[in-house]
C-alpha cells in the first residue's frame, strides 16, 4: 500500500502552498491586506457580518476573482507536476512530460478546432473551447495508444514514436486551422501560449473531479511505479501486472493533463522541472515523491502566475510565456549540474 508522505519535505512545501495561495489572491490592480483576507474568510465561514473596515469590493475581487482563478492554476499545476512524475517513472526517462505523447497537441488542436466555429457569447459558447480540447486530447491518446499497441503488448518506444508523430500532424493542423482563421488568431495563441479566457468558479468545479480522480490514481499506483524502475522483465517476476499498469498510469496521466490543457492551455515546463527539483532534494521513492511533486508544482505555477500578472501590468503575460522563459534555462542547469545523480 502506498504510503502517505509525512515529515519535513511534506511540511515544508505544503506551507509554501499555502504562502503562495495568500500572496496569490492579495496581490493584483487592488492589493488585498493578508489581515483584510483573513478577516474576510473567517466572516464567511462563520457567517458573521463583514467588519465595517473592510471594504466590499474587497469580497467581490476575492470571492468571484481571484481564489476560483488561484484555484484553477493551482489545480493546473498540480495535475501537470503529478502526471510528469508519473510519465517519468513509466518511460524511466527524466526528460518525459505530460505532453510526452500527443496530449497537448491533441488538446490544442480541439480548442483552436472550437474557436473557429461561430459559438454564442455565452458561459456554455465558452466552456465549448474546453470540453473540445479535452476530447481531442483524450482522443489523440488513445489513437497513439492503439498505434503503438503491438499484440497484446505496448513497447515504450513505439508509444513515444507514435505520440511524436501523432503530435506533429496535429500541430500541422492545428497552425492551417489558425491561418484560414484570422478573426480568432489572436485568441487561439494567447491560449496555445496557456491562459483561459474562463473565469469564475465554473473551471474550477468542472476540472476538479478529473484532476482529483486522475491524481488520487497516480498516487495509488505509486508502488508500482517504484517497481517499474526495475525493468519490465524483472517487474513481471515479482508478481507487477505490467501491462495493466502502465495502461493505468497513462490512463491516469492523461485524464489530469487533458484537464489541464482543457481550461488553462498549453503550459510548458511544470512537468519536467518540478519532479526534477523533487527528485534532487528528496530522493526517487514514488510513494514520497508523486504527493510531493503535486503540492510543489501547484506552487510552482501559482508563482508563474503572479509574475504573469505583475510583470508588465496592468497588461497581463500567458503564464506560459514565463514557465518556458525561466523554466527553459533553469531545466538546462539542472540537466547540466546533477546528470550523475539521476539512477534509473
């Protein structure tokens, strides 16, 4: 049975969890006091009268802005640092990540699919781009899943060719679909670069059973990927049903990153850097290192967000933009540094 992560390492990143999450729904246009949001919070659960100090537009940007939004990328990132570790430990390769095999491609090319379509300006017009993008994402896989089936067996390497080449007919669709359509060219980058155009609490409660549902499965199968690492012939010998558990784990995988995609885009970097920084820091063991790498990359991307909004404001930057400019560099040191520490 995995083992829930206890101690120091689970102590300390889920008090950095809860640091960002404050400084994420204070900080913007109008900066919000942590005394003013502890306040506002305890009156709401509590159900007493808002101190008079306190003004009510603070509630409004709180409640209806900025936690569902802190929630949404904290979900984000969450589900892509989970599903990076998991990738990893399945391919036994720490350059694996979440889009590894065609999710983001396959979610890209279902937005930007929806976007050209003539949608009414409603909330379900809007939540179209998402659920599309899910799908195709959903749909891609199993198309490179079945590709790479040989018998009754699924060789690593004929999964990541097949996602590789599933991937870039995707994109190649993907970039003919934004050409022919220049009225939401615009939109279709600014998403492809990872930003939604959704706000409010809908996202949110949309993504959180997927998310929940794929991570709390990742962290099950924790175990197993621990045997993983021995190779399949070795891991068929103890007794692990590999087939069936890899099939789990990129089911698991995927589900969290096409929930991902679905309603924040496309956001390079988490799942590559974060379990990276997890492995260096606090060793390889999957029971420990999969709920860690979900606490450390919901923080991760709740930072990226913040520089996102603080950067050049009052304009705002796609949070992708940022991972990838200071994931890209920050990953290269990394590779550089400890390639000996790695044991796969």
């Amino acid at each position: 049975m995995p083992v829930k992560p206890s101690g120091r390492p689970f102590w300390i990143s889920l008090a950095l969890l809860l640091a960002t999450v404050v400084l994420s729904v204070g900080v913007g246009s109008v900066f919000i006091p942590p005394g003013d949001l502890l306040r506002i919070l305890v009156s709401g659960l509590a159900a007493r009268p808002l101190p008079e100090a306190i003004p009510a537009s603070f509630v409004t940007i709180l409640i209806s802005l900025r936690l569902p939004r802190t929630l949404l990328v904290a979900l984000t990132g969450a589900a892509l640092s989970g599903s990076g570790a998991a990738y990893q430990g399945l391919f036994r390769n720490p350059l694996a990540d979440p889009y590894l095999i065609g999710v983001a491609s396959g979610g890209g090319l279902g937005a930007v699919l929806a976007m050209t379509i003539h949608w009414p300006y409603t909330w379900w017009g809007l939540i179209a781009i998402p659920i599309a993008a899910f799908c195709a994402a959903v749909l891609t896989v199993a198309l490179v899943y079945q590709l790479a089936r040989v018998g009754r067996a699924i060789p690593t390497t004929n999964l990541i060719l097949a996602g590789v080449a599933i991937s870039s007919f995707a994109t190649a669709v993907t970039s003919f679909l934004m050409l022919t359509s220049t009225r939401e060219l615009h939109r279709a980058v600014a998403w492809l670069l990872g930003g939604s155009t959704l706000s409010g609490w809908g996202p949110v409660l949309a993504m959180l059973p997927y998310a929940l549902i794929g991570l709390a499965t990742l962290v099950a199968l924790s175990h197993p990927l621990n045997v993983l690492q021995f190779g399949d012939e070795q891991a068929q010998q103890l007794g692990l049903p590999v087939q069936r558990v890899r099939f789990l784990i990129v089911a698991a995988a995927t589900l969290t990153t096409a929930a991902a995609v679905s309603f924040s885009g496309i956001i390079g970097f988490v799942g590559l850097i974060v379990p990276h920084l997890i492995r260096l820091l606090w060793g390889g063991d999957y029971r420990r290192l999969l709920p860690l790498a979900v606490l450390n990359g919901a923080t991760f991307l709740l930072v990226a967000d913040i520089l996102a909004r603080i950067l050049m404001a009052p304009q705002e930057i796609p949070v992708g933009i940022i991972t990838a400019l200071g994931g890209a560099p920050f990953f290269l040191w990394i590779l550089r540094h400890s390639r000996q520490q790695y044991a796969w």
